[in-house]
C-alpha cells in the first residue's frame, strides 16, 4: 500500500508538470489546469483503498484477503517496483529543474503561448467631467502597450468602445469578442492625485485572476502607464524579452503637457469617428489640442498625424475645402511617418488624404499598411472598404469582404453596415444591400446615409412603402437635395404625380443637379407624358 502511495503521488505530481507545460504550448485556459489537480486529488484516497484490498501478485491481481502471506508480489518484483516510483521521481525531479532554472524553454509559466484580453473602458470616478479623458486616455495607452507584446492578442478601443458604461455579464462581453481574459479599471482624479485601480477576470471561470490599486501624481502619465502595463504583463506570467519590456514601456514624448494635450485632442478626433455631424465644433477644438501638443513638442509624430487628419477631414468634409488644407494633411502624414516609418496613425492619416484627394488606389495601400499593425481595427477596415468602392476601377469584392471584417470586429460600427450595403447595392444584389443596411438602421436610427441607402435599395426592389418609409427617416435627419428627388421618384412609382412634382420641384430649387439621371430614370417614366415635367426639367437646365 505504501509503495502505491508513493507512486502515486509522484506521478501525480510528474502529470501536472507535464500538463503544465502542454496547456501552456496550447493557450488553454486556467479552469482545464484546475480540473486536472482536482480529478487527481480525487483519485489518490481511491488508488490507497484499492492498494489495501488487492494484492499485485505472479498470478495477476487477487483480493488481499485471498492471500496468505507468501502469496504476495516476490521480492524482486517489489524492488522492481521500488526502481520505477524511484526513476519517474528522477525524470520529475530532472523536468522540474530545467523548467525552473530555464536549461530548457517549456511551453508553460515560462512560455505561455497566447492570451486574449480586452481592456474596457475604465470608469472615471471624480468629480470634474472634464477630466472624464483622463480615463480614456489610460484605456487607449494600455491597449497600445499591451498590444505591442507578440503572445498578447488585444482587441482594438474601436472594438471596446460600444461597452463604456455597460453593466452586462463580463462573460457574454468575453463571447461577444472572443477573448478568454476581461481588464476592467477605474480612474478616481482629485486635484493633483490620481488612482487607478484596475482587475483582471478569467472569462471563462468568472473569477479574478488579479487586481491591483495604483497611485500617483495626475501629471505624471508617464510612471502610472508603464507600472501598470509592466504589472498587468507579470500578472499574466509572460515573461516578455528585453526588447519587448522596452516597447511596453515606450512613449513617444517625454513632454507630460505634450501628452496631455495630444490625448485631449485625440479623444475628440475618436468621438468625431463615431459620429461625424457637426463637423465644425469636434474638429476646431481638435485640432486645438493637437496644435498645443506640437507647439510643446515638435517631433511628437502621434500629434503630428493627429494633426493630419484634422486637416483631411476639414477639406474633405466641407468645413474648409480650402487646397491648402489637403496640402498641410499630406505633409503633416509624411512627416509623422519620416519620424516613425511604422506608426499606425501615420499610414491612417496619408491614406485619409489620399482619399479626399479622390486617390484612392493608393488610399487602399495606406489603409492595408496601417491593418499589418492592427487588424482588428473596423474603422481602417471601413476605411478601406470605402476605398475600394471608390477606386478605379472598383474592386467590389474587396470592399465587402473589408466590410464585412469591419462589422465581424465591431457590429455596432454603423459606417461599415452604410459600406456593405453600397457594395451589395453597386453589384445588383439589392435585397442583400436592404439588410445591411437594415441592420445598420436598428443599431442608429440616426444615421443618414444607412436610411437613405435602405430607401433606395428598397426602391430597387420595388418596395415602395418601404422605400419611402426609410426616405422621411433620412429627411427628418437631413432634408438634402437627394432625398427629395428620391421620394419624388417613389411617390411617381406609386402614381401620385402631383406628390411627385413638388418634391422633384423642391430637389432641383435645393440644388441637385443631374437632370440627365432624372430624365433617363425609369422612376420618373410616368412623369414624361405630362407636360409638366418637360417644362420643370427645362427651366433648370436654362439656369
């Protein structure tokens, strides 16, 4: 019975190491680790019980109250056994120093293959709403950080973004974005002091894996974002190289007002990304920001692509389509990329001016540098869809397919439903092109273009209450000249011409200026034979 015990433990103890290590090599979560030792612990009283009933004997296996006392295993047989549970404790022994004094690279603690985290939103805690940045800034810095380690598989802000606030089950947010760990912190800001305390939950179990409190002085970033990404690493057990630990701990300025100003006007230039209506206001008081960043430091290539694009978005968005504005967007992208050739803002910003530059085969190269370094990203992936529509010729394909990953990483990204819908819509299959767009409705009803490319999609179809349900939904967003001719169009096909007049009157006194669609469309083939719209057409094109 003593040597079954014996053995026992020892390959009890040989199994878990030797799990140890394959688990890690495998990525498995923590819980599978936790059955093993259980299952095991469980099996040792079991293995001791029938050690005292039955006898291992040169007959086989036989009850121990069958047996008289020379019955029982030889004594060469038992020193045979002896030399085993001695050896496998040798091997153990052996696999345990090469694993701890690292003679040898095992897939466990000292080789984890893969973790996957989401870092969401931190809770901003005190009382000035004002500095509510502060808690943003610290979740982007981390992602950014963390993202730089190669067995870190992080999901993008972009992606995180939509559970600021949330109070839904740390596991369905897990599943939703298909990672095994959850960061979670909040940043508690009074005058000059600032603490962070942040917790790192096992989706999959549900429990803390580690949790800390952090504080600081609320001017020093610097010190608070290395310490706890270099902690949050420890915490993990990834034991990162030199090069690695120098990249976490990187920043790009050591200027902490630079800083400070830059993710101010970074976080506008975010918030203006999800929602680019009044354009004017985000990106004034953006760029502000961004220009006291580069006026404390020059070479700060993050304020320097910053900067790019809110010149971009000023030509290409109408604020100011001034040349000048376009020629300072290229020239500020090219200069952040001189300063550092692999900065993802920088590949972003030169591929944004291409674009309102109406470049956009190489828009589409500048987007797919920018994904090589981060390809969970759904606003560059909308972005390029974007171009890929655009481009000449248009690759279709491509732009669904761009689309499509842009709403895989993020579904609440209305942009890439509005880019999904063109694309089906652009090759005919406009029942498709309704979804999409459909979907992108349900998640904001208050997005224009998705309404309006659900009426007219729905007015492909012939669904004309349909269509014009969803026209009146864009209308009462924006009343631009498009939609008005559009609904013109659907009140013809329905034939209620005077309907129709009125609106398509009120279209072209807006400005819409194609008369050529209008006269070759055949949503207004009822309008011909009235004499109205020969005369309507008539007049404008004389204008």
């Amino acid at each position: 019975m003593f040597r079954t015990g014996a053995a026992y433990l020892v390959a009890a103890w040989l199994l878990v190491q030797i799990a140890e290590i394959l688990l890690g090599a495998f990525g498995a979560t923590d819980w599978l680790m936790r059955v093993i030792v259980i299952v095991l612990a469980i099996g040792f009283p079991i293995a001791v019980v029938l050690a005292w009933i039955y006898e291992i004997t040169s007959h086989g296996v036989k009850r121990s109250d069958e047996l008289d006392e020379n019955a029982a295993l030889p004594a060469a047989s038992a020193r045979q056994v002896d030399f085993v549970i001695i050896g496998v404790l040798l091997v153990a022994v052996v696999l345990f120093a090469a694993d701890r004094f690292g003679w040898v690279e095992f897939g466990g603690r000292t080789q984890v293959a893969y973790h996957s985290i989401a870092v969401l939103p931190f809770t901003f805690l005190g009382p000035d709403s004002e500095s509510e940045y502060f808690a943003d800034a610290m979740t982007d810095e981390l992602i950014g950080r963390l993202g730089r380690i190669d067995r870190v598989q992080i999901k993008s802000r972009l992606s995180v973004a939509r559970f600021k606030g949330t109070n839904r089950d740390i596991s369905d947010i897990a599943a939703e974005l298909g990672v095994n760990l959850i960061l979670e912190g909040a940043v508690r800001k009074a005058e000059d002091r600032v603490r962070v305390t942040v917790q790192l939950t096992d989706a999959t179990s549900g429990f803390d894996t580690w949790s800390d409190v952090f504080d600081g002085e609320s001017d020093d970033w610097f010190s608070l974002h290395e310490e706890l990404a270099i902690r949050i690493v420890e915490a993990l057990d990834l034991h990162i190289s030199p090069e690695e630990a120098e990249l976490v701990r990187a920043h790009y300025t050591d200027n902490p007002a630079a800083y400070d100003a830059y993710w101010r006007g970074w976080l506008l230039l975010e918030s203006f990304h999800s929602d680019i209506s009044h354009p004017q206001d985000k990106l004034v008081a953006a760029e502000s920001h961004l220009q006291r960043a580069l006026e404390l430091d020059p070479d700060y290539p993050l304020a320097v692509a910053g900067l790019s694009l809110t010149n971009s978005y000023n030509y290409f968005y109408g604020v100011e389509r001034h040349d000048d504005r376009l020629e300072r967007g290229f020239e500020l992208a090219r200069r952040a990329l001189a300063l550092d050739p692999d900065l993802l803002e920088g590949h972003v910003a030169l591929g944004v001016a291409f674009a309102a530059q109406d470049d956009h085969e190489e828009a589409v190269g500048e987007f797919e540098k920018a994904l090589g370094g981060d390809s969970d990203n759904a606003m560059i992936w909308c972005l390029l869809a974007f171009s890929c529509i655009l481009q000449d010729p248009p690759d279709l394909s491509a732009a669904e397919e761009a689309a499509r990953i842009s709403i895989r990483n993020d579904p609440t990204w209305t942009y890439s439903y509005q880019m999904l819908g063109w694309s089906l819509a652009l090759q005919g299959r406009h029942s498709e092109a309704a979804d999409a767009y459909q979907a992108g409705a349900e998640f904001n009803p208050n997005f224009y273009a998705v309404q309006f490319g659900l009426g007219n999609a729905h007015l492909e179809l012939g669904n004309y209450l349909r269509a014009l349900s969803a026209f009146e939904a864009a209308r009462s967003l924006f009343e631009t000249d498009e939609v008005l001719v559009y609904m013109a169009a659907v009140h013809a096909g329905l034939g209620e011409l005077d309907e129709a007049f009125s609106l398509l009157q009120q279209g072209l006194e807006a400005g819409f200026y194609d008369l050529d669609a209008i006269e070759g469309s055949p949503y207004f083939t009822l309008m011909h034979d009235d004499p109205r719209f020969a005369t309507l057409v008539d007049s404008y094109k004389r204008q």
